[in-house]
C-alpha cells in the first residue's frame, strides 16, 4: 500500500458515505456528524503517529484504520436509527463486512490487511485480547486513543450545546437525573473504567467518559488529554457534589502520574 492507495481509499469512503445522505435535515446532521468525526480521528492518529516517530508505511497503516474504524456506524443508523450496539449490531463488525463486500483492501498485502481489520475489529471492544501479536495491539491501541480523543471533544461539545439540533442519538436517549451510580462511581475510585451496563442516567455516562482515562495507551495521548482539559469540562457540566469531586480527584491524579511516564 502507497499514498496512491490511500489517496483512493478516501475517495472511495466519501463517495460511500455520500450515499447516505437525504433529504431529511434530522438524518443529514447525524450521518454528517460520523463523517467529521472520522476526518478528526484521522487528524488526532497523525498527531500520535508524529509523536511517537512512526516510520511512513506504519502511518500509512494508522491512517486506513481511522479512515474505515467506524465505517459501519452509517448502516447502522441507516437500518436502525441509533449508535447503541447492544439494540443493533456491532458496529465495528458491520464496518468490516461492507469493507469485505466492497473487496476495498484488494490492494494490500495480507499482512496489512490483517492488521487493518484487527485494528477495526478491537477499537470499540471493552478490553484487548492478550493473546494478540504486539504490533497487532500497538495498531488497536492506537486507534482507541485517537478515537477517545475526538468522542471527547464531540461530547463536550453537545453538553456545551454548539450543535444546531439536540441530537439524542449522541447520549444514546439516556435521561438527564441527577443521581449517579454507585457502580460507575466506585469503577473511577478503582482506577477503572466504568461499564455501560450499570448507566441509568446521562451523568453516568459522563462519568463513564472521565473513564476512559484508564484505557489510554501513549504519553502523547495523555499530554493532549491533560492540555485539552477534557477530564474538567466535563465535570464542569456534572453536579458539583463532594461525592463528583473526590472522583474526578482521583482521575486528575491517575493522568498527573501516567503523563510522561508511559512510551
């Protein structure tokens, strides 16, 4: 695979993702908004790539993973109306059969392929495999981080209220209640992530997002997180409880002492 390649492969997922546009303005906004996230999480693996010196080729590889990672969320809005794997499919699988369908990596090699398709396959899973190849998971990793940095800044952003239209596919329809689960609080107290299965209200999923701090792989990675004061600006829209604060301390201090500690 060459820049030729990849020049064509995004040719190829615009003139794809086109095809799920409407005349609907609801509808538009949301396929338009997976579209511009995957632009963001092509930027944001750049970024981490050009920290961490990856030769060419490897950047080549880290550019088609962010290209295509979320190429299935446009057929599962299309069929289901929602982003919730648990009430449709996986979308990461469904990205990987329409990529299979379309023959679109007939270009690479089977060992770029491979590592491709891992890559797709892990980014949205709860925890890598440990018995996985080490350059397999350098790939899965990073993309899951360059993914969580842009899902940051979009949900920041919808609880900022910059977009247009309220759109509850983002939050995923949970309701706005103030209370917080036992469960996901105790997850950050425990330095790790929080599980979706025990979210009842919007403030668990933000505090599920804070999270997502722990599942984070590379110094860069940290560094943006902590100067881009993702962990704060969500808090900011939480509760400002005791009970908020000795958490969000918790996850504060976790990113003071991963920043610059980790390769």
């Amino acid at each position: 695979m060459d820049k030729d390649d990849f020049a064509s492969f995004k040719r190829w997922f615009s003139d794809y993702v086109g095809g799920y546009y409407t005349e609907d303005p609801a509808h538009d906004q949301t396929i338009r908004l997976k579209q511009e996230h995957t632009d963001r999480v092509c930027e944001e693996i750049v970024m981490l790539g050009q920290a961490l010196n990856l030769p060419s080729q490897d950047m080549l590889l880290a550019e088609t993973m962010a290209l295509f990672h979320d190429l299935g969320r446009f057929e599962q809005y299309a069929t289901y109306g929602t982003f919730e794997d648990a009430r449709s499919q996986n979308h990461a699988a469904l990205g990987l059969r329409e990529l299979a369908k379309h023959d679109v990596f007939s270009v690479c090699s089977d060992e770029e392929q491979r590592l491709i398709t891992k890559a797709i396959g892990y980014h949205n899973v709860r925890a890598l495999p440990e018995n996985e190849l080490e350059r397999t998971l350098f790939f899965a990793k990073l993309l899951r981080d360059a993914d969580k940095l842009d899902i940051w800044r979009v949900f920041i952003d919808y609880y900022d209220g910059r977009y247009e239209e309220t759109n509850s596919t983002i939050v995923l329809g949970l309701p706005n209640g103030s209370a917080c689960s036992p469960k996901i609080v105790n997850a950050l107290h425990l330095e790790k992530m929080a599980d979706t299965r025990d979210m009842a209200t919007l403030n668990d999923y933000k505090l599920l997002q804070i999270s997502w701090v722990f599942d984070l792989n590379f110094e860069p990675t940290f560094r943006a997180v902590c100067e881009r004061r993702y962990v704060e600006k969500i808090t900011a829209t939480l509760p400002q409880t005791r009970e908020i604060r000795e958490v969000v301390s918790t996850v504060l201090a976790y990113l003071q002492k991963k920043e610059g500690q980790i390769p």
